[in-house]
C-alpha cells in the first residue's frame, strides 16, 4: 500500500513539473504547501488561550478584526478652499468597461458570488455591454450596490509568532465585478489625484517602489556622513491605519480634493454598511460590520488611503519620506536648534493625527542617529511627553540600516535567511530532476532575498561580496553533482561552476541592477527625485580625453563611494563604451551583462568570453582586432598579457605562436579545419607546453580551462554564434506555428515544426518545439474524437469506429513526443468513456424496442408478449447496469468527466426496473382478467422510458 503511495506521489510531482509553464499556479501551490507559508496553523494563540477547534479560530480573527474599526467621530477638518477644477464621472463607455476588465489578473482569487475572474476577462465582449449599463446606473442614481459590500475577509501573516491571532491583517477579498467598476472609478480619477498628492508618498503610486523610498533616503545619509555630518531619523508607526479611517473626514477630503458632489455621494454609499466574514479552510464567521477604514484587498482602498493621509504632511519643512503608512522624518543635526527644530515636526504630526482620529503609537516610534561622530549629539524626542526609543539599528521596509550605515547587519542576515531558504530548496528539489526546475527554486526563494533593494546596500568589501557568493556556491556546487553525479574539487573556481550552471555572479546581477535603475530614471519609467537631483551631466570640452556622460563628483569617506547615485555611475561608467542608456533597451542591457564580456574574433562564427578573470587579471586581446595593431616587437599595453589567435592551417599557427610567444606569456589558438582548441602556456624561458581541446561545432559553447604559473584556474569559454542564430529562427518558427494552431491550421503548423526542428540545437528550443507537436497531435485527437461522439449520437457505428483508430493514433503520437504518462492517461479516459458509450446505447436501443414489444402485448393481452417484452427491458436493464459499472470506473480516475455519466446511467437502472416490476403486475392481471390498454398508459410508460440519449463529450 505504502509502494502504491508513492507511486502516485511521484507521479503527481513528475505531472506538476511537466506543467510548470502552463500551469504555474499549481507548481507554486505544491511547493507553498511543503513550505507551509501560506497556511494558518491548526492551533491559534487569542488573549493567552490555545485554540484548536477551525470554527472557533475564524469566529476570534473576526473578533480580533472588528475590533479595529472605530466609529466615525464628530470632528472636522478646518474648512479648504475647494478647487476651481472639479472631477466628474456621470458616464463610462464600453471601452472604459474593456479597459478596466484587462487590469483584472486571469488568476485572482473570487470574492464572496465565486466567480473566477477568468471568466469575466475571457468573455470580456459579452460582460462589457451589460456591465456598463450597470456601472451607469450606479454612476446615476450615486447607490453602490449593497451585494457588493459583503467581503471575505482572509487573514495574512504580518510577522513574529504565526500562532498569534493578532499577528495577522484582514485582506478582503471583494466580488470581481465589483473590482471592475473600482477599476472603472479608478482610472477616471488617478491622473486627477496624482498631482495633488505628496511627491515624497511612494507606497501604492505608479512608477515608485519601496526601492526608490530607500534610495532617496540612503542617498541623503551617505551625502551627510560623507560630509562628517549627523543625521536623526524619526520612524513613526501608526496603528492600524487602514482600519481607522474616519469615513466623514474622508469624505470631506475627497470634496476638497475636487470630487463632485455625485462622486462623494457614490463613495459614501461605498464605504457605508459594509460587512465582512473570515473565511478559512471552508469554515465562516458570522458577518461584522466595518464600521471605518477602507477595504485592503479593494482596487480603491489604497488610492483613499493615500488622499486621507496627505495632509498629515503639507507643508512640513523638514525633510520627510512616506512609504502608505510608514513614514519617517529626518534633518541634519549640526547643533540643539537642529533638533529642536525635529521635535517641532514631530509634535506638529502628532497633532495632526489626533485631528484626523488616528493613532501614533509612541511605543513602536524609534529615532536612530546616523554618525560617525565619537561624540554625536544625542537629543531626548518626545511624543506626547514620552521619550522616543533610540536604536543602533532599524528594519525600514526590508533592509536594515546601521548607524554607521554600514550595512554589515543587514548583508549577515539576508544571508543567514538565504541559507535557510537554500535548504528548503534543495530538500525540495530532490523530487524534481529537471535543473530548470531547480534553477527556477533557487531564483523565487534564494538570489530575490540576496537582491532585494540591493542599490541601497551593495557591499564594497569583498568579506561581504564573498559572503553572499557563498549562498550561490553552494547552490551551484549541488546543481554540478546533479548533473555529473559527484561533486566539483575543493578550490573549483565559481566562474567554473556558474558557466556549467548558466548563472552570474551576484556581482555582475548588482551591478546590472544599478544600471537598469539608472536608465529607468533618465527614460521617465521611475521616479526618485532626491536621487536623480544628484546627478550631473557632463559637457565636455572639444578634443578632450573624456567622453564619460556623467560627472562623478569627488567622495571622501567609503560611505560616499557606496552610495546610490555614485554606485550606479561608476557602474555605467564601466558599460559606458557598450551600452548608451539614452538609446538602447532594457533587454539589451540584460543581455549585455549575461554574456559579460563579449568580444569578437576574426571569424564571425565564433566569440570569447571571459567566465572568471578575478584571480588572474587576464584581458584577452584579439589578433587583427579593429584599433589594435601589435607586431609582438613589445608589450601593448600592461593590461593586455594574453592573445588569441584565429589559424587556418598548422603552419601558420605555429608561425604566429612562435611570433607572440616571446612577449605574451599566454597564447590560445583555434583551428577551424580540425576542429581543435590548443592552449598554450609560455614560462619565463618562453617554452612552450601545449594542451588541446576538441571543439565542437555542434555545440553551443565550449568551457577552456588554461592555468598560468602561479596563478589559479582560468576559465574561458567560446561560444558559437551561428547556432545562435539558427536557434533563433527555430524559435520564430516555434511561435509560428503556435499561431498557426490557434487558427487549427495543423497541417501548416506541423510544416513550419519539422523547418524548426531541423534548425534548432538548444535543448529547451527542442523541447518547446517537440511539446508544440504533441499539443497540436492532442487537438487533432480531441476533435476526431468530437466526430466520433457525434457518429455515435447519429449511430453511424463504422464512421465512429475508423474516427476513433484515428484519434488513438494521434494521441499515442502526442505521448510518444512528449514522453509522458500524460496522453496515456487521457486515452484510457477516452477509451472508458467510448466503450461505456457503446454499451450505454445498446441498452438504449433495447429499452427503445422493449417498448414497442410492451405496447403490442398491450393490444393483444397475451401473456407471452408480456414475458418476451419484460427479457428485453431486462436485457436493456443489464446494459445500462454494465454501463453504469464502466462509468463507475471512470470517476475513480477522474470525478469530473464522468460523473454526470453515471447518474444519468443509474437513473435508467431504477426506471427500468421500476418498468420491468410494473410488467409482473401486467402478467398476473392478463392470467385473471381482461385488461384494456388505453392511450394514457401508453403515454405513461414513455414519460418513464423515452429519455434522451445523454451521452457526455469527452473533456480534454
């Protein structure tokens, strides 16, 4: 039993990492389940007491919940001007309604009426008419329907103990339609608002991030310590901000903002009567009413959020940065008046909130002094006549930022937390035996910790670059075993292994990241303007030597050197020559940096690069190379001590060999004919020791490990860029078919297949190419299938036999590509499904003719009519009842497709037998006395007997 357990585990973990591209969302399910982050523990903490009972745990999170609503408090807001533009919505259109359906995600999850929003964005013509009659209607009349208003509300963890009830946020989630029309309101009144609101609110705004809040902050600490400054930073924690929203002041803040009278109207039957229930694992509390607060989860929610929380920080005149409801202020803190003047805004923000009825917990405020200062000034803040705590460290949205603003606690504990990942990985790894798969764990759970918001915080020591390395190494050295079954040698060089594996370093993904934030600054795709005021343009005279865009100021501390604006210009600095970020793209410059250093050979088929070049300091350079003239008479230029020569025959290597080897100490060569790599290696006496490498010109790429004395392992690896070029054309073809069979022109799509097969020599383009054979092989099987079901309704038993072999075959040539159980699978369904069809109708055929015998032993009242009428019902009785066994045997396979099938077949059981008892009956009365058949009998024993023949099409 356990055996079979297994089996069909495995075969469910082979099944899910097959279908990880088309369907993600149960890979990242099964592993979510193993990783138990997504689940509430079966035991709950509430007010010191253990809950294990399900029902109980979701009635305490909806206490816990409706707890943190207040009711609306009769204060108001000192009276705004109103603006002379006002923002109006009276009517939306079809394309308005289209609009807002395509910011539906296909996989979100459905609200309270359980509909998928799947459904609406794959039938968005049909929805889009009715939907904007509604929405107009709501827009008239200013009444927000009230079936709208009731949410589920499913708990997410915020952090600490999982067990604790209070550690968790209600996130609701709402009815799909009703998502559209907030996307419809949304729209319409987003590029209204966004210029009214704070520039210095980064949470929930388009084009900002946590990363460009951490930037602008970071960038004005390094600037101060850079300038032997201090700087005070008060992080404030409101709490549960988005629960206590006071509905009447959000109101009044919204008509000051310029919503119509309609509008406000609208949003105050939105946001009136609104109830939610929590919803876990099947169980339901009893619904609360939100008495405040804007719904998380909501498409409008955050937009409110963000317009009731403005003014808590108009016209403050200290520096200040907000992240929703995280907020922080700071100053540079020269002398007292410095600080008293922090202590001025704080209370100013302390008694704004109390005005719009939120609360600053005190408690959970910190104040954290940047310096190094051996004598900083250390100012007591205040809140409400509390003293702030002071730290030596604090977490901000992610990463941890020291006094010292080293960063070293925080890279110790992304690590620490990217090892722990790491194990998750590679224990789960272990059933999948595809390394893409694993490749695809690594990325989700390891190097996105290793990378979070790295601009603010990338190590310029190699202590802590070699200690994020080491998270990779390991990750890298377990990959290599599973591909080669032992593991690499101590010492094995990490270009070695991140070629073998096809990853970078986590220097070079640093170092493209601080690239591709600069090119999304200066092309409007980011907004950080504390950072992208720090950086100057260059104009440089006629003639000069420096062709650098950007100016790099001069820096006087290492912290000045680390910071964001001079990271990434010293970043493109070092690019600027290959990649011009007024003019290329972000894919390229991706490209650009996973090649690394590309550089072409005389030869147009072939290019080298250089995995790993850390230990050795060799830069190659290329013989006949455009602007590099060398005749070996004496060394080029001290960076240049290796060449790479380009032969066409023996000879003519050797000649050039013996040319470079007095003054180059390293020398590689290629000879095309004989398809060999020789390395050489020149020691101080210039002699020459030679080792060879096949070159394959099948391959894609070549790894070529040379050792120069003294020094460790360089690895290089030469790469074929024809292939790389076919392989692109196969992929084009690939796409072309794709569309091809969309449009069920099959037989034009297996043509364009069998061009690509012959061009392709990647194994993941091979691979998609042979799943697009098997998939088109499926679609023919299902519709011939669909033509056999239709022969059988119209008992045309020889066309349905010659069309099922036919679809057979296909789906057997569709399992035979794609190497899985798959097809096999779907072919016993389709084979259950036909042969208990088959059987399902011959009992149909005998019902049909048990009735005309029934009626004529009517007529006649012969006893032996009735007997020979009741064997055939029994013959027709027996049909069904195997029929319905063969259904039954099906749903234990599959529920779905076959369910329907055998209540129908089990209705027929009980109505024949029924029919064929009501017979007996018949024959006793024929053997006593005369029994008139009447019409109405007749007519009774069809309403039981002339059902439809309700076959069920067979589901792919």
């Amino acid at each position: 039993m356990q055996a079979d357990v297994a089996a069909v585990y495995r075969e469910y973990v082979r099944r899910v990492n097959n279908d990880i591209k088309t369907d993600p969302k149960k890979f990242w399910s099964f592993l979510n389940s193993k990783n138990n982050s997504s689940s509430i523990p079966a035991s709950m903490v509430f007010n010191n007491a253990t809950i294990t009972d399900p029902q109980i745990i979701v009635d305490r999170f909806a206490d816990h919940f409706s707890k943190s609503f207040t009711r609306d408090a009769a204060s108001t807001l000192p009276s705004a001007s109103l603006p002379y533009d006002n923002l109006t919505l009276t009517r939306v259109s079809d394309d308005d309604v289209l609009k807002a359906i395509k910011c539906l995600k296909p996989n979100m999850t459905s609200g309270p009426d359980e509909i998928p929003s799947l459904v609406i964005t794959d039938c968005a013509a049909v929805f889009a008419d009715p939907l904007c009659f509604l929405f107009n209607l709501i827009l008239n009349t200013s009444c927000y329907p009230m079936r709208w208003k009731t949410s589920a509300v499913r708990p997410i963890h915020k952090k600490d103990d999982r067990s604790e009830i209070t550690n968790y946020r209600p996130i609701a989630l709402i009815s799909n339609f009703a998502k559209v029309f907030e996307y419809v309101l949304y729209n319409s009144s987003l590029h209204y608002v966004s210029h009214k609101l704070s520039p210095n609110q980064h949470g929930f705004t388009k084009c900002r991030s946590t990363e460009t809040n951490l930037a602008s902050i970071s960038q004005y600490l390094s600037d101060a310590l850079d300038n032997h400054s201090q700087v005070d930073v008060v992080y404030t924690d409101l709490s549960k901000a988005f629960d206590m929203i006071d509905h009447g002041l959000l109101l009044i803040k919204l008509e000051s903002f310029g919503f119509s009278d309609n509008l406000v109207e609208l949003i105050r039957s939105y946001l009136s009567d609104r109830f939610m229930y929590v919803g876990v694992n099947g169980y339901a509390s009893k619904p609360f009413k939100q008495e405040s607060g804007v719904p998380q989860g909501s498409v409008l929610g955050p937009l409110f959020f963000n317009i009731f929380i403005n003014d808590l920080v108009d016209d403050l005149d200290v520096p200040h940065l907000l992240f929703a409801d995280d907020m922080k202020i700071y100053l540079t803190i020269d002398s007292i008046d410095d600080a008293l003047r922090l202590q001025g805004c704080i209370e100013e923000i302390s008694r704004r909130c109390k005005l719009n009825n939120l609360v600053l917990n005190h408690l959970k405020c910190s104040i954290v002094s940047f310096t190094r200062k051996t004598k900083p000034l250390l100012f007591d803040y205040k809140i409400n006549g509390s003293i702030l705590t002071r730290r030596e460290s604090i977490r901000d949205l992610g990463v941890i930022f020291d006094s010292k603003l080293s960063f070293g606690e925080h890279i110790r504990t992304i690590a620490g937390t990217a090892f722990r990942a790491l194990g998750f990985v590679l224990r789960a790894g272990r059933e999948f035996s595809d390394v893409t798969t694993l490749k695809l764990l690594y990325i989700t759970y390891v190097r996105s910790r290793l990378e979070y918001a790295s601009l603010v915080w990338s190590p310029i020591y190699d202590v802590h670059s070699s200690l994020l390395e080491r998270v990779q190494r390991r990750f890298l050295k377990n990959v290599v075993f599973m591909l080669n079954g032992a593991y690499p040698p101590r010492g094995c060089p990490q270009g070695l292994l991140l070629g073998e594996v096809g990853l970078q370093s986590l220097l070079d993904r640093r170092m493209e990241h601080s690239v591709i934030f600069l090119f999304k600054l200066f092309r409007g795709l980011q907004e950080c303007p504390p950072v992208l005021e720090r950086i100057s343009l260059r104009v440089s005279r006629s003639g000069s030597r420096v062709r650098s865009v950007f100016y790099i100021g001069q820096r006087h501390t290492d912290i000045g050197l680390k910071s964001p604006v001079t990271r990434m210009l010293r970043n493109y600095q070092s690019v600027e020559a290959h990649i011009d970020i007024f003019c290329c793209s972000i894919s390229q410059i991706k490209k650009f940096f996973s090649i690394s250093s590309l550089i072409t050979m005389p030869s147009q088929e072939t290019r080298l690069r250089i995995v790993n070049n850390t230990t050795t300091g060799l830069t190659t350079a290329v013989s006949g190379m455009d602007g590099f003239d060398w005749d070996g008479s004496s060394r080029p230029d001290r960076n240049f001590n290796g060449v790479f020569i380009h032969a066409k025959s023996s000879q003519e290597r050797r000649a050039e060999v013996n040319k470079w080897a007095k003054n180059c100490p390293f020398i590689m060569t290629l000879n095309f004919q004989d398809g060999s790599v020789d390395v050489f290696k020149v020691n101080q006496k210039y002699a020459i020791n030679k080792a060879s490498a096949n070159f394959d010109h099948r391959r894609r790429s070549h790894n070529i490990y040379c050792e120069r004395p003294g020094s460790k392992v360089l690895v290089i690896r030469i790469e074929n860029t024809s292939q790389q070029i076919e392989n692109e054309q196969a992929e084009k073809l690939d796409k072309e078919a794709i569309a091809a069979m969309k449009n069920k022109q099959f037989e034009a799509a297996l043509k364009k297949l069998d061009e690509a097969s012959r061009l392709a020599h990647d194994t993941k383009t091979v691979q998609g190419i042979k799943n697009t054979k098997a998939e088109i092989n499926n679609l023919q099987g299902q519709e011939l299938l669909q033509q056999v079901l239709d022969s059988e309704n119209a008992n045309e038993s020889t066309k349905a036999e010659k069309m099922f072999d036919a679809s057979l075959k296909k789906f057997q040539e569709a399992e035979r590509i794609r190497h899985t159980d798959e097809h096999r699978r779907n072919l016993e369904l389709v084979q259950t499904k036909i042969s208990a069809n088959k059987i399902f109708n011959a009992g149909n055929d005998a019902e049909k003719e048990a009735l005309e015998m029934l009626k004529k032993a009517r007529e006649s009242d012969v006893q032996n009519d009735f007997v020979a009428a009741q064997n055939k019902y029994k013959d027709a009785l027996n049909k069904y009842k195997e029929a319905k066994e063969k259904f039954d045997e099906g749903v234990k396979k599959d529920k779905g497709k076959f369910e329907m099938s055998s209540k129908i077949a089990a209705e027929k059981v009980i109505d024949i037998e029924k029919i064929v008892g009501d017979i007996d009956i018949e024959i006793l009365n024929s053997e006593i006395v005369k029994t008139t058949v009447t019409d109405n009998d007749v007519e009774n024993s069809d309403v039981n007997t002339d059902r439809k023949d309700n076959t069920v099409s067979v589901i792919e």
